[in-house]
C-alpha cells in the first residue's frame, strides 16, 4: 500500500480516536457515538484501499477501471449499511456526534495530501 494512503487511513483513526477521548473526558454519552462514526468512515476506506492496492494486477485499463469502480461501489455499500446499522441499532445515537466525527475523519482525504510527510514516511515510500 502507497505511504500516502497508509497516512491517510492513520490519520482518520487517530483522529476518530481524539474526539472519542476528548467526548469521553467531556460527556461519555457522545463518545460511543463519534467513535462509531469514525468507524463508518474507516472501515469502508480501509476495505477500498486493501482491494486495490494489496494485489497487483496487469490487465488492459477498461479491466483495471472497471475494478476500482466495482470497488468504490462496494465501499459506498459498505458506508450506507454501517450507518444503517448504527443508526437503525443504536437507540441513544447522538446524530451531531456520529456525523461530525465522521465528516472530519473523512476530509483527512483531502487535508492529509496536504501536510509535508517526515522523513520516516519519505523512507517507507523509497524502501517500497
């Protein structure tokens, strides 16, 4: 898996896990429901970026296409069946909690590209 994605999918449980803390310090009645909206967010780009990454495939461009979107559209299911469970489930859901969480652990897609890597992670990106 590229450096870039592996700090991508890092950054949305580290930050799934501080406001989880941070509700839990601050009202433990909103952290299960930030954390299940991290985990909503997580699971399901975690899943994507497996299926495209960890196997190595040579096949024409319209094959390759067609399996990232067949793996998107798996993910987005993946995404709306979480939160239907939780929220279908979960009866003491806090919904602003759920969903802020899970709309700040999502932006790390676009926020995390953006920060300079360390040198470690430019190390894991050499070595790979």
């Amino acid at each position: 898996m590229p450096a870039q994605i592996y700090r991508i999918l890092v950054w949305q449980w580290l930050i799934t896990f501080s406001i989880t803390v941070v509700l839990f310090v601050a009202k433990r009645d909103l952290a299960l429901s930030a954390f299940l909206g991290g985990l909503v967010c997580a699971l399901p780009n975690m899943y994507f970026a497996r299926q495209i990454f960890t196997k190595r495939r040579i096949a024409a461009a319209h094959t390759l296409l067609r399996f990232v979107f067949v793996a998107e559209f798996i993910k987005m299911g993946l995404a709306i069946a979480l939160l239907a469970i939780v929220l279908i489930k979960y009866k003491e859901v806090h919904p602003i909690a759920l969903f802020v969480t899970y709309f700040i652990a999502h932006s790390c897609m676009w926020v995390v590209p953006l920060i300079k890597p360390k040198t470690s992670d430019r190390t894991i990106k050499q070595i790979q």
